[in-house]
C-alpha cells in the first residue's frame, strides 16, 4: 500500500529525535494519521450513568457527542449539525428529546436520525436524503468503566487493540472503580514529553526521593530487622497516600498499620513475602467485608497479572494498587501543549458510590493544590521542554532496559504516521498495551 515518508523517523530504537516534541509538520501529521485511527478514552462512564445521558469528547480539532443508551450501552456521533455545521452539543446534557440546533432548529432523535428540518420545502431535495442529514454515527464501545472512542470505521474493535494490558486490568476489576477526584493539568510540553514522564521508573530516585525509604529491600549485610522492614513498608505506603492524594488509599494505609505487630519470621526473603501475602489478604477482606467488588490480590499475584501500572495506547494509563489506581490521559492542545487529566479511583459497595466529580477546569502544573508526586514529575517537565530545543541536542538517548516503553510505543507511531494498515499494526499494539515500566526496548517486527 502507499506509504508515506515519516519526518525524523525513530531509526535507531534507542534514540528519539527531538523534532517528534515540537516540529509543526509532524504535530500535525498525528493530527491526520495517528489520532482519527486510535481507540481513545472518552468519558469515564459514571459522567453519563443515566439513560440519554451525553458528554463531549474533543480531540485536536474533532468534537464528539457520547451518549448513554436506554439499554445502558454507548453511542457516538460526529458534534455537527448536519445543516451548516454547528456544534450540537457543548460540554454535558441530555438527549432525552432528542438534539436541537440552536442556529435553524434542525432535529434529531436520541438516535441521530433526523426527525426535523425546519422550512424544509425551501431545500432541494437532494439536500435532504434522510441518510445524510442523520447525525453521522462514531465508533464508540465499552471497557475499564469508561466510553472509548475510534473514528476510523476500518479500525479493529476496541478489546482487540488494548490487549494484552486489558485482560490483566480486567483481572483487576478496574471497571468496578469510581472516581474520587477528577484533576486537569494544563502543561507547556508536546504530549509525548508529558506521558513519558511517567511510563519508567528510572526517574525515582532523582525526582522522587521521598519514595526511596531504606529498609523496605533485604540489607546487602547485616541482619535483617523485621520490625524495621515493616516500619519502612507503612511510610511507603503512607507517602504514596499522601503523595498522589489516594493513590494507595487511606483505608489501604489504616489496614497495613493494623498489622504493624505481625510476627515475621525466618529469613528476609521469607519475612517480606509473608508481609506482602498477609497485606494482601487483609485489604482484600476489609473490602469485601465492606461490600465492594475487590479482586483477590495474591490471586492476582499467583496468576501473574499483579503488574502496577497499565498502558493503553496512545493515551490512557491505569495504575492499581491494592484497592485504589490512579489513572491518566494525555491530549495534545498544540505541538507544545497537552492537557493532562488524573482520576483517582477507588471501591464502594454497591449504592453507596459517590457523586461523580464535576469536570475540572484546568489549572497550571505549578499550582500549589497539586499533590507532591506529580508536582516533582511536573517540574520537571517544562525545563526538558525548553532543552529539546538547543540546537546541539539531537535525540533523546535511552536506557534500552529502564526506558524501553519509550521507544517502543514511538515506533508504534511510526507505523500510523507511515500509513501502515490496521493488519499491520495490531501484533505491535500488543507490545506496548502491557506495563510499561522496566519493558525493554522489544523488536516490532511484521
Ligand atoms: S446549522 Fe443547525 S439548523 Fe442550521
Ligand atoms: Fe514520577
């Protein structure tokens, strides 16, 4: 098939050129290649629970209207009157009778058929063919407790292309998860720049040093302490409390304290397993005793499937741990601009779910109400944006073991802008719809 040439292309896998941040030419080659073919996370569904509930999902320059259906399934429409063009919908309502164009009256059901043309013997009849003045219908399907988008009709479905990371945070039970807090971050970078902040943990050390608390990892030598094993293991998991504001959430932390007299007995490595499997087991019970949906951890653990963070590409992360996850999407506002929304989510039992939060209005990544993990990520960010620019840097460098997610999923890109077909990119979906933390750089090949 055509192929088109990519502009700085990422040929050696371990070196990203600096113009993918903030060349106009290559922003907008995503804006025509890579964005209308991708699944993309719409609406969290608690922001439409109810039947003819709508909500406006915008990417780059496209509008799109998601609705909930009255058998509680989703659809999806282009947000333009099919008249002159406006705008049906702006922000959130509902279509219980239907959508009416502000500008003329034109008419739609809940359905996007049209249903009325206001003065309609004034238009040619071949202006008014019924299946072209219907609401031109999106693709829009279900998964992990939210509405995802495609506007390509060509493109796979939807569970197709997030596996393998679907199944593992199905596992999860991620779907059962509300929302607690719903932030939108405005920040001055490319939104490639933005999400790689957050896909390698290599950047801890440095960045985060609160989270590097001796005594949680066996001693190289000397005797292994339980008690301060344990102590180190509660200020963890208290400073990733506080750190992202719930990311382990604070019923998580109260459990773990319970058990600071735990007998840990033998070895380190015996010691550290039996207070990992005995955690586990505790927040497990705290929550079903409480009646809220909650996966079986150390079943999560045997299977394999207790990875801590998952992808979805392009632009969609979920970070479980115990009971709560954090999650992340990017949107590009510009070749140097994205927004950056964070929900953190936790378990309710069944009716006592809280009201979903209100749609935030974006602040700046400096604003002292962030909590302090992000911040420290966040400032950061703005700098390395700067520093692309130097003209004598050529290309990111990366770690071919810490960083590989980087590169993998960049080559993914690659393929999209190039015009590979949908056959030909789905096997490299699944190499980057995985954990993306210590993933190696991986061969794509097909
Ligand atoms: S633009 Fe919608 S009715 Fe005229
Ligand atoms: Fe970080």
């Amino acid at each position: 098939m055509y192929r088109r040439t990519v502009r700085y292309p990422v040929e050696h896998p371990d070196r990203i050129p600096k113009e993918r941040y903030f060349d106009a030419d290559f922003y907008q080659l995503e804006a025509e290649q890579l964005w209308p073919r991708v699944w993309q996370m719409a609406c969290r569904l608690e922001e439409i629970p109810h039947p003819h509930d709508v909500v406006e999902y915008e990417i780059l320059d496209q509008s799109v209207i998601v609705t909930r259906t009255e058998d509680m399934g989703v659809r999806a429409f282009e947000n333009a009157c099919r008249h002159r063009g406006v705008k049906l919908v702006d922000g959130r309502t509902t279509c219980e009778s239907g959508f009416v164009c502000p500008f003329h009256g034109w008419c739609y059901g809940a359905d996007g058929t049209n249903v009325k043309v206001t003065q309609s013997k004034t238009f040619a009849a071949h202006n008014l063919e019924p299946d072209e003045i219907d609401l031109r219908p999106v693709r829009c399907e279900i998964w992990g407790g939210c509405a995802w988008i495609n506007l390509d009709p060509e493109a796979p479905p939807l569970r197709q292309s997030l596996e393998p990371i679907a199944s593992i945070l199905d596992a999860w039970q991620v779907e059962s998860m509300r929302a607690e807090w719903w932030r939108a971050i405005r920040l001055p970078v490319n939104w490639k720049l933005a999400q790689e902040a957050f896909v390698e943990q290599y950047h801890v050390v440095e960045t985060h040093p609160q989270l590097v608390i001796s005594g949680r990892f066996p001693p190289r030598s000397g005797e292994f302490d339980p008690q301060t094993f344990v102590e180190a293991e509660l200020r963890y998991l208290r400073t990733m409390n506080e750190g992202m504001a719930g990311m382990v959430h604070a019923s998580d932390v109260g459990v773990a304290e319970q058990l600071r007299d735990i007998e840990l007995a033998g070895d380190a490595a015996t010691a550290m397993a039996t207070w990992h499997t005995t955690l586990n087991d505790a927040v497990v019970k705290h929550h079903r005793d409480a009646g809220s949906a909650m996966p079986d951890l150390n079943d999560l653990e045997a299977r394999g499937v207790n990875e801590p963070m998952g992808y979805c590409f392009p632009h969609y992360f979920v970070l479980p741990m115990y009971s709560s996850a954090s999650s992340y999407r990017f949107r590009p506002l510009g070749p140097e601009e994205t927004l950056m929304e964070i929900w953190s989510m936790a378990r309710f039992p069944e009716g006592e779910e809280p009201e979903p939060p209100s749609p935030p209005i974006p602040i700046d990544c400096d604003d002292p109400g962030l909590p302090p993990i992000p911040t420290q990520d966040f400032s950061n960010l703005p700098r390395q944006q700067r520093g692309l620019h130097t003209r004598g840097f050529e290309y990111m460098r990366l770690s071919e073991t810490a960083e590989g997610h980087i590169s993998n999923y960049q080559r993914v890109i690659d393929r999209y802008l190039s015009g590979q077909t949908h056959d030909e990119i789905l096997p490299t979906l699944a190499e980057v719809n995985v954990n993306p933390l210590e993933r190696p750089i991986v061969g794509l090949d097909s």
